[in-house]
C-alpha cells in the first residue's frame, strides 16, 4: 500500500510514476511530483519506481493572476 496526497492506493511491483499518473488519471499540464519529500524531474516519470509504502504527492500547478 502506498500514500497518494494523504490517500491510501493499491501498490503494484515495477508501478513507475507515469504508471500511477495514468491509473489516477492526472493529465494535468504542470505537476511535480515528490516521493518521500525528494522532488522527481519529469524525465524519470517512465523509470522512476515506486516502492511498497512510499508516500507520494501529486501538485498541479495552476497559472494565475
């Protein structure tokens, strides 16, 4: 089990963080994305893995005036 923004999610072995945005259809243009508190740099989206028990969160970014 991991930790999605305060949430409990279903973890699954060799799930890599571009797996985890589309499960939970975050198609959102700008978002960063930490896991344990360590920011992940959008081009290891494909190959970053998540752990059993990780805690991840998940921010869009919003443009604004």
């Amino acid at each position: 089990m991991i930790k999605v923004n305060g949430k409990d999610f279903e973890w699954e072995e060799n799930m890599t963080v571009e797996d985890l945005l589309k499960k939970k259809r975050f198609t959102y243009p700008k978002i960063i994305v930490k896991i344990n508190g360590e920011v992940i740099d959008k081009e290891e989206y494909g190959i970053k893995t998540i752990m059993d028990e990780d805690d991840i969160q998940v921010i869009h970014l919003l443009a604004g005036g």
